[in-house]
C-alpha cells in the first residue's frame, strides 16, 4: 500500500471517528432525556423516544457499513468514545 492510500485510510478513519462521536453524544442525550421523562411519570413519550433512538442507530451504523469495514469500525470506536464521556459526566454529577 502507498503513502497517499495510507493517507486516506487514515483522513477515512478520523473523520469516520469524529462523526461517531458526534452522533454518540447525541444518542446518549437522548436516552438521559428519556431516562429523566421516565423517572417523571411519563409513560409515553419515554417509549417513543427510546424507539426513534434504536431506530436512528441502527439506520446510522447500517449505512455506514456499507462504506465498509475501515469506516464502521472508527465510526464505533467515536461511539464508544462518546458513551466514556457521557458516562465520566453522569458520575461526576454524583
């Protein structure tokens, strides 16, 4: 493999890392939001959330497979990234 095809594998996979991270954030303030609406008494509105959240992730990563491997794997990995963060700030609250 040459230099410039390492380079795009790389640009590739940052990016793809980035917009996993992006859309874990996202993900994650959904789900505290339908954690709070729950704890709320809310019936309803949780459900449908946590269903348009599974729903968006598994649309997301199934387009984003059919980019490939390389592009899959550094999007989970921004993922994973993001559920440390949220993870780090819903234990630092207490």
């Amino acid at each position: 493999m040459t230099s410039s095809g390492l380079s795009s594998w790389a640009a590739l996979g940052s990016g793809g890392a980035i917009l996993g991270l992006l859309f874990g954030i996202l993900y994650f303030a959904a789900l505290r939001r339908s954690v709070v609406l729950y704890s709320a008494t809310y019936r309803l509105a949780p459900s449908a959330l946590t269903l348009a959240r599974l729903a968006g992730a598994i649309v997301f990563f199934g387009l984003i497979a059919r980019l490939g491997p390389v592009p899959l794997l550094s999007v989970f990995i921004g993922f994973l990234l993001a559920r440390t963060f949220s993870l780090r700030a819903v234990r630092s609250l207490g």
